[in-house]
C-alpha cells in the first residue's frame, strides 16, 4: 500500500474561532515525493444570513459574500 499525505487549508470570515465560520476549503493529496495524486478539490460555503465577514478577511481572501453567495 502506498503512503500518501492529505494538505488542507481553510478560508474563515475572521480569525474567532467561536464566532466566525469557514468560507472555503482547499486539498490535495500527494505521495511522500510531494508529487500530485489524484484531482484537487476545492469547496466554497454559502455564507451565514445572519453574520457578515470581517471586512479584513474578505481582503486577505478576496471572497466577499457574494461570491460565496454564486460559488457556495
């Protein structure tokens, strides 16, 4: 059985944990050379109704609400 590893990274709205929500997830898999197995997978989220992001997190990750609202 080959071995691989799975890299992740998360997109929030802010950097609260108790309070702000994910926006976008990103992965892929790779063998331990690091060479690509498999397709990536990139996921967007419906942003919340009743919570705005911060204005700095739609900056850092250029996703505001509404292109969360079209990709999500």
């Amino acid at each position: 059985m080959t071995k691989t590893l799975y890299w992740h990274d998360y997109e929030t709205t802010g950097v609260n944990a108790a309070f702000d929500r994910p926006t976008q997830f990103a992965g892929v898999r790779t063998d331990e050379e690091l060479n690509v197995v498999g397709e990536p997978l990139m996921l967007y989220c419906q942003p919340a109704l009743d919570r705005l992001p911060h204005p700095r997190a739609c900056l850092v990750t250029g996703l505001a609400p509404q292109t969360l609202s079209e990709k999500g």
